[in-house]
C-alpha cells in the first residue's frame, strides 16, 4: 500500500497517513437543553477537544483528533481545510471520500449543509 499525503499538509505538517479524522463541534442550541446543564463539550484548541462524564459532572475526558472545528468555524473553513486539499487527490485520478458521521442531533447537516 502506497502512503497519501494528508491534509495536514495545506496547514504546513508533512506527515503521511491515510485517513484524516476532522471533528467539528455543533453549535450549542438551548432549545435542546432541557434541564438546563450547559454545554458538554469544551474546545481546548485545534485539536482537542473535552466531554464531560454524563454520569459524573466533575469527570471529564479528553479526546485529540487531526483537526477539530469550534463552534464558531464558518462552512468555508471547513471546506478550505478538510476538503479541498482532498479534491486535488481526486483530480489526480486518486481515489477519496468525505463523509459526516454521527448520531442525530450531532450536526451532520450543520456541517454540510449550515444554518441557513
């Protein structure tokens, strides 16, 4: 198996990998907060980010990713950084995908489609 270059290299890191792992935190919505609690999931930067133990509020774990998107990162971001960099893979006759997983709830069509 041959080595792609990821798209960490349009941010100036020349690693390898094959697969790139972006996560992009929802805005929060109070309308879905029922009782009140806040947010569950801090940002600590460009790629961490923290979550709160649903069973113990004074328990947090924290998870790193190779990019991970705040609340307040706009679709162009998204797209100028985890995306076009791929495309010009596919232009080169490479194969790539882009896909949004997640529960519902978790801002999937947030992600793709934005708020509009």
């Amino acid at each position: 198996m041959t080595q792609r270059v990821s798209v960490n290299e349009a941010a100036g890191s020349r690693r390898t990998s094959r697969v790139c792992v972006a996560v992009r935190l929802r805005p929060y919505m109070d309308k879905q907060d029922d009782k009140g609690e806040g947010p569950c999931v801090r940002d600590l930067g460009p790629q961490k980010l923290e979550i709160i133990n649903w069973r113990n509020a004074t328990e947090t774990l924290q998870y790193q990713f190779d990019v991970f998107y705040g609340e307040e990162t706009t679709q162009q971001v998204v797209f100028l950084t985890s995306v076009k960099p791929i495309l010009l893979h596919i232009l080169n006759g490479q194969n790539a995908s882009v896909f949004a997983y997640g529960p519902t709830g978790a801002g999937k069509t947030h992600t793709m489609l934005g708020g509009q």
